[in-house]
C-alpha cells in the first residue's frame, strides 16, 4: 500500500518520501517540514494517532490525512479532534484519494493567502489614514511597524494637528492586540476627579452622582490598547496613581478596596516637552521613564513639506466625495500657496482649509480665492508689488516678477476655464491668439 501510494502520488506530481514506523516518520519529520502527511492508524510501532497529534502541535499547517481498515464513528471524530484534515476508511479508491489530497491542499492554501491578505489590510488601513512620502515620515512609518509587535509603552510626541492618535491607533491595528478594544482620553479635558473616575471606574456611593458601580477605561482596554492623549496635562496626583497602574498592573476603582488586574498596552502622547516639565517638577520623572521606553516623535508638517501635496489631494478626494461636488483638483496659484504656508496647526489645520476650500469652489478646481485669508498673499520667495506708500526691497527683479504673475495668472485662468483655452484667454482680457504665445513662452524655459 504504501509503495503504491507513493508511486500514484509521485504521477500526481509531488515529492514524496516514505516511512514504515512511527520511529522511522520521526527521523524523517526531524530533517525538516512537509506540506501532506498520509497516515494509517495502526503501524508497526503503534498508535497513528500520535504522529497526528505530534505533528499538530509542532507545525499545525502541516495537512494530515488519516486512513484506516478499522473505521468507526469514534475514530473519525478523535482523529478531526486531534487536527486531522481528512479520514479516509480502507478499501478505497485511488482517484479519491487524490481528489481529498488536492482538496486538503487547497483548501490549506486558501487559508493561508487569507491570512496573508489579512495582514496585509491591516497593514495598509492602519498606515493608510496616515499620509506621507517625506523621509522624516518614513523613519515614523518603520518605528510603527517595529514596535506594534510588543507590548513596550510607547511615547508619541509632535505638536498639535500632527496626527499622534492616528499613530497610535496604527500600532494598535498592527498588534496581537488589534481584535480587542482600543480606547483613548485626552486627560487635559478633564478635572483631576473626573479624569480619576473614567481611568479607574467608581463603586456605587463613592461621590454623589455616583449612583452605580463603573467599570473605567482600564478595565474597558483589557486586552486592549489604552491611549492617553495630551498626557503632560495630567494633574500631580493623578500621576502617582498613573504611575501605580503601569508598576502594578492592577487598578483600584474610586470609592473601592479590591484591586483589579488589567492587561493593558499603553500608548501616550503629548505636545508639550515632557523633559522640560520634569525639570520644572511639574511632572514625575519616574512617571516619565515609565511612559518613554519607546519614543516616536512626529515632525510638524512645515518640516515635511513633500508631504504637503499629497495629503491636499488625499482631503480634495475625500471632501468632493462627501459634499457631492466635482471638484477634481488644485490649482497650481492654490498649491503654491499650500506648500509655503507654514502651518502651525499642522495636519488638522491643511484639512480644515480643504473643507472650506471644497464646500465654496463653483469651478473644477480650488482657486487661491477660496483658500482661507491666512494663505491669500503670495508664497514666500514671489514678492508682492510696491505699493503706493511701500518701498521697493533690496534685489528687487522686475522681470522676475512679472513673469511670476503672469504664469500664476495664466494657470489659474486654464484651471477655471477647465482646460478650454478660448474661456481662458476670454478671462483673461486677451485673444487665443496671444494665449497660444504666452503658453509657448512659458512652456520651452526660455523664461526662467
């Protein structure tokens, strides 16, 4: 039998080697992994089974299908228990053997793309809500990448509007940890006892709202990834009992005596320095060092101005979609002024300006109009015209200047006009004719 199986198998197309004893199989199995194992339930030296069940345990893709002379109900069911992928009951027909091999086979690879294809979505919604192509912001995708696989607390440090939650909730998608809850606090929006209550939850009578016990977001974490946002506002005897948590791992809710145990991976973040706050002693260093074991800081968007384009046309993609307007792209006049504009509200301050932008634009693309008045003068570098009571700067280049506005002109008039150059050059007070020219005088270089 197992010369004739090994014949019609190696037909089939596969590699197969034979053992004759359970002793022999562990040799074989010992010099290295197999995708199929095919095992009769009574060998020489003993129970099938327990090659079954060894090979589970040590390589559980590994497919196993068991046959035997002596098939019975309860085997069946003791073999599928111990991992067994399929039974088959002796006599049986070759061709069905080969078809449950093939079966098993694929079925197994099935699973294993599934679960590859899982990983690689995680991979990709977790990294995909955060924008960037600068190297600064590459450096910040790898230490996500590298530490969402531990359990090490983690310190995201960046100033406003840079994205610290998205961050965290990145490494906890990428965790062992991503089916259990993530849930986050921003503890400088809270007064000392309330923010005590909803950490570490309260009985029922502990203060007098307190009408029922309370489970608090520790406990609501288990498991899970708890993320405590804007962590430097947490007021000096909050953090002693912060601290107490993280040492212990156990929480005692408000008004309680029992000590509750908490498998928490804590993730925190802050826009103020910490270090300087801990020389000022308005934060506890040993609190610190627990909180700062791995730290990611997130540069602030004026740093990463590559990154400035990418994330306009990602927030225009998103905002057309859901106002219904067909507004499709970004003027090159606008652009210039996003990717100069310094930013000091960071990522969250760039969306707010493309929902404004979206919700006023009549035309297919966001005009320099529409952007908020913040961004309305000209880029750095690109000098405003003397006025009448102004004075002309050192280096003044009048040339330079005039070429500047008019190429910012003629590219806003075919960004209205929708790329129809007649409409253009109407807007612009001039004929196609002269378009066509001054298209042409820009287009060779021969400007600068």
């Amino acid at each position: 039998m197992r010369e004739m199986l090994g014949i019609m198998l190696r037909k089939e197309g596969f590699d197969v080697v034979a053992a004759e004893s359970r002793a022999q199989a562990a040799t074989l199995l010992g010099q290295g992994p197999v995708e199929m194992i095919i095992t009769d339930v009574k060998l020489p030296d003993g129970d099938g089974l327990e090659i079954l069940r060894h090979v589970k345990a040590a390589s559980p893709e590994t497919v196993v299908i068991v046959m035997t002379a002596f098939g019975s109900h309860e085997m069946n069911v003791a073999a599928m228990r111990l991992g067994a992928d399929a039974y088959l009951t002796k006599p049986f027909d070759v061709e069905e053997l080969k078809l449950v091999a093939r079966r098993v086979l694929e079925k197994r690879k099935l699973e294993e793309e599934n679960l590859l294809l899982k990983a690689e979505f995680h991979t990709r919604h977790a990294l995909g809500s955060i924008i960037g192509v600068s190297s600064s912001m590459a450096s910040v995708f790898g230490m996500i990448r590298s530490v969402a696989g531990t359990n090490s607390t983690v310190l995201i440090t960046g100033e406003s509007g840079t994205g610290k939650e998205l961050v965290a909730k990145a490494i906890h998608t990428l965790s062992p940890r991503k089916d259990a809850p993530f849930v986050s606090i921003n503890c400088g929006a809270l007064t000392e006892t309330l923010l005590e209550s909803e950490l570490f939850g309260h009985v029922r009578g502990a203060f007098t709202d307190a009408h029922q016990n309370k489970k608090g977001l520790f406990e609501a974490a288990h498991r899970g990834t708890l993320f405590l946002d804007e962590v430097g506002e947490t007021p000096p005897a909050m953090q002693v009992k912060l601290l107490r948590a993280l040492q212990d791992k156990k929480i005692r809710r408000v008004g309680g005596t029992d000590e509750i145990e908490v498998d928490v991976r804590l993730v925190a973040a802050t826009n103020r320095p910490l270090t300087a706050l801990v020389r000022e002693r308005r934060f506890r260093e040993d609190l610190y060092y627990r909180l700062n074991v791995i730290p990611i800081h997130i540069p602030p968007l004026r740093e990463r101005r590559d990154d400035i384009p990418l994330l306009a046309e990602h927030f225009l993609a998103n905002f057309s979609r859901e106002m219904g307007k067909a507004v499709a792209k970004i003027s090159s006049g606008a652009m210039a002024r996003l990717s100069h504009y310094a930013w000091p509200g960071n990522v969250r301050e760039l969306e707010n300006a493309i929902e404004r932008a979206v919700a006023l634009e009549t035309t297919p693309a966001i005009l320099v109009e529409r952007l908020p008045e913040s961004l309305q003068s000209p880029p750095t570098g690109l000098p405003a015209p003397a006025t009448g009571g102004g004075r002309l700067i050192e280096g003044f280049n009048l040339d330079a200047h005039i070429r500047a506005i008019e190429k910012d002109l003629l590219s806003e008039a075919l960004d209205r006009a929708a790329g129809d150059r007649a409409e253009a050059a109407r807007l612009l007070g001039i004929t196609p004719r002269a378009l066509r020219y001054l298209l042409s005088k820009y287009s060779d270089g021969s400007s600068g």
